[in-house]
C-alpha cells in the first residue's frame, strides 16, 4: 500500500501475480476497451516513493502494455504534463490520466486545461499533504480545471486483486468476479437492504489464495441497479486504500 500518512504499510501476499494482472486488465477493458488504444499519464508521486505498491505495478504494467511512446510517470513537473496533455489533445489521441488526488489538485492549481474527451481518474484521498474533501467539491474543482464533464475513480485496497470503477458521480461499478455488500453498522453479521448506509464487504473472487472476503471500515450504499457508493469511513478508522474520500 501507500503507507498513508505514515501509518504501516498494508500486504497482500499472492501466489501468481499473474493472477492480479489478469483481473485489472479484464477490468480496464470491460469498462473502457482495449488498453493498447490508450495513452497513460500518472501523477502518483505519493505511491512512486514507496516500493511494493499494487498501484503502481498496475500503473507500471497499463503504460508497458499501451506501447505510446508519450505514455509515462510525471512527478512535479507540471509544465511537462500540460505540454504532453495539450499535444495529445491535438492529435486527438485517447489519454487516461490517473493520479492522486492532492496532485491532480496541485497541477490545476497551476495551469487550466479544456480536454473534453480526456479520462481524469482520481485515487483518492489527500495523503496527507491536504484537508479531507468532500466528493462533490473536489470532482468540480477537477472537472472545471481539467475541462471535462466528470471525473473517474478506481475503488481499489491492497487487500483485493480487483478494482471497482465510477464513470463520474462517484457510482461505483464491479467487474462480473466481484461484489459489494452492505452490513449493519451494529450487527456484522446481518446485511442491509439496498438504498440504507452501512459498513462495506467485498467478495472478490481473483483473491484464490488469499482471502476472498474483506470486511472493510469503508461506509457505502448499494443503489437498485447494483451500483454503490463510498461515504466515508467508521469513526476512528484509519485512512487506508484508494478513493476514501470525506462525504
């Protein structure tokens, strides 16, 4: 993991991490296509400091696989990721942008883009480096900065080989191998109706020979057509994973 705000740094020990590749790149492409059409440009400097990032191989692994040459890391060097964002733009090359939340902030703060057909996807939280943001108010702060109508987000933990992903509204969708549940927050053995908050269980089937039920300290709710948001998180829980964001 990212070993937020200096807290230890989570594991996941996996057998075949064959395994894990498979899952993100049947993800991606089911809910984007063919990752080889792609340019990637990652602002992940939080999770680049640190070895052993499950992140950050995935990251690693979409910018090998997406064979542009423009495709790579970018750290503080804003000026060079709004050259690069620009050129794409112009050539009308599809181009995922993934970063942390803080940094995406940081190089708005900087410079104004309006790349409609670009894919801005946050991984939440501040890390640390920025006060806490509610949803709502960061996604228009980065959707007026980047010129883009919504802002996307991967729902992901070192404790899982697979990622969930918002197309915008912060709407969470699984891949087929993968399931939300919602537990009451006073019994953590009863689950929910749709619709009611509570704490959030993930079956995730790529964890063969790990654990693959997680009960989380993340606070969600399932919608009617399967879909689920992140709400935040149980008192005195401590801010782990990707996209946990204040609500």
């Amino acid at each position: 993991s990212s070993g937020t705000t200096g807290m230890v740094q989570s594991s996941h020990h996996v057998t075949d991490v064959k395994l894990y590749e498979r899952s993100y790149l049947q993800a991606f492409d089911s809910f984007y296509g063919d990752v080889s059409k792609f340019c990637f440009l990652a602002l992940l400097p939080s999770y680049q400091q640190r070895s052993g990032s499950s992140l950050i191989y995935m990251v690693n692994d979409l910018i090998e696989k997406s064979m542009h040459p423009q495709s790579g890391y970018f750290l503080y060097n804003h000026e060079d990721i709004f050259n690069t964002l620009i050129d794409l733009k112009q050539k009308k090359q599809p181009t995922v942008l993934i970063g942390v939340t803080y940094a995406l902030l940081d190089f708005i703060e900087q410079y104004d883009i309006d790349f409609p057909e670009l894919i801005v996807m946050e991984t939440g939280g501040m890390k640390g480096k920025r006060k806490e943001m509610v949803r709502e108010e960061l996604h228009e702060q980065l959707t007026k900065g980047f010129g883009v109508s919504s802002i996307h987000s991967e729902y992901g933990m070192t404790e899982l080989l697979s990622q969930a992903y918002s197309l915008g509204n912060g709407i969470f969708n699984c891949p087929k191998w993968m399931e939300v549940l919602v537990r009451d927050t006073n019994d953590p053995l009863s689950l929910i109706q749709n619709g009611k908050t509570g704490g959030i269980n993930v079956i995730d089937l790529a964890n063969v020979n790990s654990c693959s039920f997680i009960a989380t300290q993340d606070l969600g709710r399932i919608n009617p057509n399967g879909s689920f948001e992140v709400l935040g998180r149980f008192d005195n829980a401590d801010i782990r994973g990707c996209n946990l964001l204040v609500q």
